[in-house]
C-alpha cells in the first residue's frame, strides 16, 4: 500500500535546521538526540558544527519504520 503523506520535515534557519517529527525510538536513539532536542518533537541542529547526517538518516528510517507500523 502506498501513502502520500509526508513523514519526515526539515527546514532551514538563519542559524540552524529543524528536523521534526521525531520518533520514539529506543534508550541510544533518545540519549544520541538528547543534545539536539529543541522542543517536544524537533531537533535542532546548528550550522556552526558539522551536520550530523547519519543521526538525521536514523531519524528518517526510525519515522518511517514507526509510520508503517513495525
């Protein structure tokens, strides 16, 4: 079956990006996002350090692993 909704956000600020909505994920997932918690919900991520890429693809796999109900 194939959805059209979006899963995952991100957007571009003066001095950071958001990416949002966060997933619940286990015990490692919450404490590797603990620094990038923004609000319920958001990860914010400044753009005077390196992007942490990786941390946002787990993101993306984790939502989307939760929207297909696994």
């Amino acid at each position: 079956m194939t959805s059209t909704s979006r899963n995952f956000y991100f957007a571009g600020w003066a001095h950071h990006v958001s990416v949002y909505p966060v997933p619940a994920g286990d015990d490692d997932f919450r404490a590797d996002i603990a620094p990038f918690r923004a609000a319920k919900g958001t990860l914010k991520f400044s753009l005077g350090k390196p992007l942490p890429y990786d941390l946002i693809e787990r993101t993306a796999e984790l939502l989307a692993a939760e929207r297909r109900g696994r």
